[in-house]
C-alpha cells in the first residue's frame, strides 16, 4: 500500500495449524497421530517434529470439578466437625477466643489463606506428611480398636452374664 492510496489488502496467515476457536476448545478434535477425536491438553509438541499445541478446556474444566469435589468431600466432615464441636462442647472461655478467629478467617479471601499455606504452613508440614494422610483412615480404626478392647475389657471384669 503507498502512501495516499485507497486500496486495502487483505493478507491471510497460515501456520498449518488447527485453528484456535471455541470449536477446539470445547468439542473432541481429531489430531494427527490419535486413533479417535479426543480432548487434549497439551501446550507442548511430544515429539520432535512441528505439531501444534492441543489446547482443549474439557481437560481442565474436569480436573478443576474433580479437584472441588475432593476437596469437598475431605472437607465438609472435618468443617461439619469443627462446628459441632465448637458450638456444642467447646468451654466458654475457649469460644470467646475462637468465634472472633472464625470470622475473620471467613472474611479472608481464600486465595491470601492458600499463599499462605503454600509459603508457611507446607514446609512445615512436609517432614510429617505422610502422617497426615494416614490420619483419616488410622484414626477410625484406633477408636474403633479401642472401644472393642474397652467393651471386651468391661465384659471380662462383670463376668459371664446369666
């Protein structure tokens, strides 16, 4: 185009790629090399000759649901729990120091409570990680063994019944 001139052009570019469109983000594409349509997230080429990045969202818009319902499911018994204990048999003295703390956590977006576990509270935790994720499946069986042992116990001490 010089300069002064009314004309345009139009210059089409073609990377021989699949194209970018809510089509590949969203539906199951066939790319070269897979036996069927699939959804991929792959942002890197696996091997050594030119491919595109697959860039579907169903990949991560299903991870992200599975992850929430993890989360969800270890979570509600542990915060139905605390509740519990905290309005039912915590000391009056205790609940006086852990209402206010509860409230302002609930005020606190949960992005500054993730940074901070991820920079403080995880190095912390990691020499002892494998105890905490043994916790919720032992400690079940320790009570359960306990309160056989103590029935048992108490059955022996009362004698045989009539």
């Amino acid at each position: 185009m010089r300069a002064g001139s009314a004309e345009w052009r139009v210059w089409a570019l073609s990377l021989g790629a699949p194209d970018m469109n809510w089509r590949t983000l969203t539906e199951k594409i066939w790319y070269p090399g897979y036996p069927a349509p699939a959804w991929v997230w792959q942002s890197t080429p696996a091997g050594d000759s030119f491919a595109a990045g697959k860039f579907s969202l169903m990949p991560l818009a299903v991870g992200t649901l599975k992850a929430a319902f993890c989360a969800m499911l270890f979570a509600t018994p542990l915060a139905l729990a605390a509740a519990m204990y905290s309005a039912w048999f915590m000391s009056a003295g205790l609940r006086r120091w852990i209402k206010p703390a509860m409230e302002i956590m609930g005020a606190v977006p949960s992005v500054i409570v993730g940074v901070i576990a991820g920079l403080w509270l995880a190095p912390h935790l990691a020499g002892a990680l494998g105890g905490i994720m043994l916790l919720p499946t032992l400690l079940p069986l320790l009570v359960l063994a306990v309160a056989y042992l103590a029935g048992r116990r108490a059955g022996v001490a009362d004698g045989p019944s009539a």
